[in-house]
C-alpha cells in the first residue's frame, strides 16, 4: 500500500502545513530513520539492549497512537497502520539506555506522521522507538566533535526521510 502525506494527514487528523508537499508518496523503507526527535530502529540492531515484552502489545487503531508530544503542547508524533497489522507496547520495553519509549511490531507498512516533520514509512518487522538523545559528540565510530545528536551507536543522525 503507498501513501501520501495527505492521506496520513486524514487519517489521523493532522493538518499538513503549507510548506509540505501534500501529493508526496511516503517511502517504506526497513533502516535506521529519524523523524524530529524520534528514532525508529530496527530491533536486531538493539536486540543485546532492549528486551521486548510477551504480551503487552495494543493494536495500532486506524486513526492512529500518538507516540509522543511536546510538552510545550506542540504537534504529537502518530503511529498509522491499516486495522490489524501494526501493534504497539509502551509498557513493559526494558532498554539500558532508558531512551526507548516502545516498541511497534508491523505486518504490513506503518507510518508514523508529524505535522512539521511530514512521514515517515515504516516496513514490515519489528522496530524500537527511541528519543533522540543530544551530546557534545561521541568517542568512537562515525562520531563528530561539536554538538550533535547521536544514537546509542555513537552516530551523529540527520533526517533521513522526514523533512
């Protein structure tokens, strides 16, 4: 199934502002992808780190789960699958770096939306959700001095598809 950002916009109720284009196909990829300061991994990149619960998954609704919002009130990362195929678990994901805030397990593309950040697609399989964590730069692989933003493998990220 493809997707435009006017679609996801519907679905889950978000206005799409004018500086985004509304007619652009969401990619489905199955990597690494940020969007804002969210992270979405592929859990066998993080599987040493996170241990996934057994059976506290809910499934993701049409209209979508909103994952996260700022706490200044600002516009709520969602999670969009079609009925049956994505599920979701905040409760009960153990990660050591305590940056997951849950895990989704997906059949078919999910999509998570963002009124300023656009889409993102995610494929089949299953990912962890983590905030993006800020520092003053990494020692060891793909590391930059300065600010940036690193994950837990050291890599400084930019957006990848959103944006």
């Amino acid at each position: 199934m493809t997707m435009t950002l006017a679609q996801l916009g519907e679905r889950s109720g978000q206005n799409i502002p004018d500086h985004l284009e509304r007619a652009t196909t969401v990619p489905v990829i199955d990597a690494p992808q940020a969007q804002g300061d969210l992270l979405v991994i592929p859990y066998r990149l993080v599987e040493d780190d996170v241990h996934l619960p057994p059976a506290q998954w809910t499934a993701v609704p049409p209209e979508g789960i909103e994952l996260l919002r700022s706490t200044t009130g600002g516009n709520p990362h969602t999670l969009v699958a079609d009925p049956g195929t994505c599920h979701w678990a905040s409760g009960g994901v153990e990660d050591r770096t305590q940056l997951a805030l849950g895990a989704l397990r997906t059949t078919g593309p999910a999509y998570l939306i963002h009124a300023e950040h656009g889409g993102t697609g995610i494929a089949p399989g299953t990912y962890v959700v983590r905030r993006q964590r800020e520092g003053t730069g990494i020692a060891g692989r793909r590391a930059s001095r300065g600010r940036g933003v690193a994950d837990r493998f050291g890599y400084v990220h930019t957006r990848v598809v959103a944006d």
